[in-house]
C-alpha cells in the first residue's frame, strides 16, 4: 500500500512555487488549463487526489518535477523516485541496461558510505 503524503503537502508546494516565480492563481491556472479555484483548492489542500493529467501540467507550468508532484500526493512511493530518478533523466539511448544498473549500484554504494 501507497502511503500518500498529503493534499497539504502538494499545496504548499504548489503555493511556495507560484509565488516564489512571482505568479498569480489567474496566470498559474491559464498556463495549465484548469481553473483558478481548483488550483486554489490545491493549494489549500481540500483536494485529495488531483489528476496525474493536472499534475503534469501544474509541474509544466511551474518547472517543477512531475515526479516530485505524483509522490507528494501518493501516487508514487518515495523509494522508487529514489531508485529510478537517476534513470529517469537520460533517454533510452542513452545507457544500456547494464550502464544503468552499474549507476544504480554505484548510487547504493553512495548512499552506504554516508553511515
């Protein structure tokens, strides 16, 4: 099971974003083709689960990860962004598989050396 992260925890994030890019709900809601209540609900948290439609468009919109968004409201364990954001950066054609289990591998080997 997907423990989710919160309505509250995507709207803050939401928020922090706009305004730190010195965006109005209005402006935010036109680039992402959803009204400016929704987004407001958003970022209030009175929406429990948004679209990933909507997700990618917020995060289009305010050049914020899609991946970020999905795990915030639960769609997407954290580990599996952990383990596969490195991967998910190149293209198909841009490492073997066996180049991305050696960075995978290497990663792990990281993350020990931290204790």
């Amino acid at each position: 099971m997907i423990k989710k992260i919160g309505p509250i925890k995507l709207g803050n994030q939401l928020k922090a974003v706009r305004k730190a890019k010195g965006l109005s709900l209005q402006a935010v809601s036109e680039m992402s083709k959803i009204s400016a209540t929704y987004l407001q609900k958003l970022e209030s948290g009175m929406v429990n689960s948004p679209s990933p439609r909507v997700l990618q468009r917020l995060g289009e919109s305010l050049d914020v990860s899609y991946l970020l968004l999905m795990r915030l409201v639960g769609y997407i364990p954290k580990d599996y962004v952990v383990k596969n954001a490195i991967v998910s950066g190149f293209d198909d054609d841009d490492l073997t598989k066996e180049e991305q289990k050696a960075v995978a591998t290497f990663i792990l080997y990281l993350k020990e050396q931290r204790d």
